[in-house]
C-alpha cells in the first residue's frame, strides 16, 4: 500500500470513530433535551387532573366532567388516566395502566409500558377526598411519537452536517497529502531519470527536513556503491592485465613449440609452457578464492581450532621449507583457554595457505618462520605468521591488502593477492589483520585477531 493510501485508511477509522461517537452523544443529548419540556408538560397535567378530583355523597371517588378536557388527544400521541386506592386498586380511569413507583406530593415522572406500548407516566399522590387517614395516587400517561419524531428530525438535521464535514475533512486531508508526498515523487522521478552509473549525490537542500536523513542514507549508500563498483572495475581491468600476461606467455610457446624441428627445443618451449600454465592456474586460482572470501559465509560455518589447523597447515608447506633450508615450526602456549573459533574451516586454511606462502617465498635460505597461537586476557584469539624476512615498510603497510599491489620493495615474484585474500577472509570472520616488525625489530609479523561474535551473513 502506498503512503497516500495508508495514511488516508489509518485517518479514516478515527475520524469515522469520532463521528459515530458525536452522533450517539448528540442523539443522546438531543433525546433527554426533548424529554425535559414534554416531561414537565405531562407533570403539570397530573398536577390539574389531581386539582379535578372529587368525592360524591357517599365517598366514592369521582372526577369533574370537565377532567377529558385536559386529556389531550391527537393524531400523534394518547393521553390517558388513572386513580388508585393505597391498595392499588383503579377506582377510575384506564384499568390497563400499570403500577408505578410511589410518588410524592411533586408529581414524579418515567418511563414504563402501556399495553406493550412505550409511554412516560407521570405519578403523584393527593389526600382522598372524603377520607382524612387515605391517600390517593394519580397517574397520567403519555406516547412518545412526537417525541421520537422530533428526535429523528432534530437526529438527521445534526447527522447530516456532520457528515456532510467529515466527507470535506477527508477530501482535505487527500488534497493536502499530494503536497505532502510531492516531494518524494520529485525525489523518485530524480532517481529515475538517472542513468545506471550515475551515483552522484542527491541535494539534501532541496527536500524537506524530514527527508533529509534519508537522502543523507540514500547518499551514503550510493558513496559505498560507487566505491564498490570502483573497486570491482579496478579489480578485473587489474585481473584482466594480471592475466593478459601469462596468457600470452602461453601463446607464444606454444607457436615456438609449433615451428620448432629440435625434439629438445620442442621439450624446453614445452617446460617453460607448463611453467607458464601453472603461474596461470595460480593465478586464476587466486582469483577464484578472492571472489570466494568476498562473499557471505554459508552453512559452511562451524567451530575450527586454529591450532590445529595451523598445525595442518605447516605440515603442507613444510616440504617447501625444507626446499628453501628455512625453519618452518609451530610455537604457543597450551594454557589460555580454547583456541577455537566459529568460521569456515576452508577459508581459514586458505588464509594461513596464503600466510605461509607469502612468508615462504620473501624469507631468505636459511630463515625462521613461525606460526604461534594464542588467546589473550580478553578473549582474542590471535594467530601470528612471523617470519626474519625483508618485512614491509610503513608506508606500505596498508596497501599491499589492496589486490595486485606489490610493496616497493618486493623482491620474490608473486601475484599481489595473498594479503588481499587474508584480508578478506578475516573481514568475513569478524577478524581484523595488522602488520608489524617480526623479533627484534627484523622481518614481519601478521597477527590476525579474532574477537567477539563473527558477523554471518544471511
């Protein structure tokens, strides 16, 4: 439902709610208002008809001819009589009339049911005209039909303009909603209007207050959008170009391989071919695990110990190491508490795969590589990759993360991907990753630390 419909449904029941409230008190109000002078009008006719009783000769009770005059008697409403004993018994009038509460000296009106009719009656007692010790009680008796039919006017007079503004105060409101909600249409035509790279910011000036906050988020969202989007653009125009170049490495041997006669020339194209095919396939491969670690974490997830893992890890590497005379050894405490962690066991060992081979290649023959795990005071795990190599200097401490950046001092060959993928992965654990110098001021240290809760995505 859209905020004009929404706003007008959720205006309507309270308004409607109000006006049947108004209408039930003013028919309320409106009866007993009516009822006040027709009332008083039947209690003075009690009184005058009480004035007319009589007793004859021999103590009978009687009324003075003239009693009918008083009784008025129309084409809308019966008025009718009756005298009762202190024993209740009718000595003249109506036989039908019904008892009534006992009334006073003041004639005392309400409301009863005359031959299943509605009908106010009107009661009062008088001393017995021929009896000192008796008393009499008079009742008069009125229809309510000119009454109900001056409700039911007085009820549509006061209904109809009610309604007939409830109807104007809804059409008001629907008129005055369409300024509301222009500004939000402009802002949507705005939007639409815009081609799909254009992510330029929207003026928060030019919408009301109330919408500022949310063009300030609209334009924080498309801030972050566009430098996604920039940084995928760099990504593949840098993968394109990191792969131009293996490609055609590739394609070069093999048309050397084509024209060569020599069966060892023929085998040496075909060696550095199959070099040129595996920095591709690493390289490719690479990529793969970037685009892997940069999506949300799965059902995948579950409890990994980086102990073990680190353990694991070393022993795939470990030939490597030997290769290269470098010590390649595991190092931490067994106090501290667990080691383990929520996450993706294989993205986890592909971030220390990368650790160790970036510590591999820049550690020269002879070096000593260590990888240590340990939970600190507060809870953290962290995971350290120490090596005695070059290091990485501080100025290029924060952007050899970026993707196939190499630092200025690089001097072992690779794809500029390694630190970019532990990066990632450790963002998508809630991890955060540091360098610093390794021992005694000499080499690099990568501390990736795990702490709190890891955010899953959905």
């Amino acid at each position: 439902m859209s905020f004009f419909l929404k706003y007008i449904g959720w205006l309507i029941g309270p308004l409607v709610f109000l006006w049947l409230a108004s209408t039930s008190l003013s028919e309320f109000l409106v009866g007993r208002a009516i009822d006040t002078p027709f009332d008083e009008q039947l209690a003075d006719l009690a009184r005058e008809l009480a004035g007319e009783v009589r007793a004859d000769a021999s103590g009978q009770v009687m009324i003075t001819p003239g009693v009918l005059q008083l009784l008025r008697v129309d084409r809308y409403d019966r008025t009718t009589f009756a005298i009762r004993t202190q024993d209740g018994s009718i000595v003249a009038g109506d036989p039908a009339m019904p008892p009534t509460a006992a009334g006073a000296a003041a004639p005392y009106v309400q409301p009863t049911l005359l031959r299943d009719e509605p009908v106010h009656v009107a009661t009062l007692t008088i001393a017995h005209p021929a009896r000192a010790n008796e008393r009499l009680t008079v009742q008069v008796s009125e229809t309510l039909n000119r009454r109900n039919r001056l409700v039911a006017r007085l009820r549509t007079e006061s209904v109809l303009p009610q309604l007939l503004v409830l109807t104007g105060a809804i059409l008001f409101v629907a008129y005055s909603l369409v300024f509301v909600v222009s500004p939000m249409r402009r802002l949507k035509e705005s939007i639409d209007r815009r081609g799909s790279t254009d992510l330029a910011a929207l003026d928060p000036e030019a919408a009301p207050r109330e919408l500022r906050s949310l063009i300030e988020s609209i334009n924080g969202l498309m801030a972050r959008l566009a430098s996604s989007i920039d940084a995928q653009r760099r990504f593949i125009a840098d993968a394109a170009h990191q792969l131009r170049t293996p490609l055609a490495g590739l394609k070069s041997q093999t048309e050397l391989a084509l024209f060569e006669d020599d069966p060892a020339a023929v085998r040496r194209s075909l060696i550095r071919l199959a070099a040129g095919t595996e920095r591709a396939t690493v390289l490719a491969n690479r990529l793969l695990t970037l685009a892997r670690a940069g999506s949300p974490l799965a059902a995948a997830v579950s409890d990994v110990d980086l102990v073990e893992l680190a353990r694991n890890a070393i022993n795939d590497h470990l030939p490597s190491a030997i290769e290269r005379r470098q010590d390649l050894g595991f190092e931490g405490s067994a106090a501290g508490g667990s080691r383990v962690v929520r996450g993706d066991a294989l993205l986890l060992r592909e971030l220390l795969s990368n650790l160790h081979d970036n510590a591999i290649r820049y550690t020269p023959e002879g070096g000593v590589i260590t990888v240590d795990v340990r939970r600190g005071d507060d809870g953290a795990v962290t995971l350290s990759v120490i090596d005695t190599g070059p290091g990485v200097p501080v100025k290029d401490r924060e952007r050899v993360f970026e993707p196939f950046y190499r630092g200025s001092e690089a001097v072992a060959p690779g794809t500029g991907l390694g630190l970019a993928i532990v990066r990632t992965i450790a963002l998508a654990h809630g991890a955060s990753v540091s360098l610093a110098p390794g021992a005694g001021d000499d080499g690099l240290r990568v501390a990736v630390t795990f702490a709190g809760a890891m955010p899953l995505a959905a």
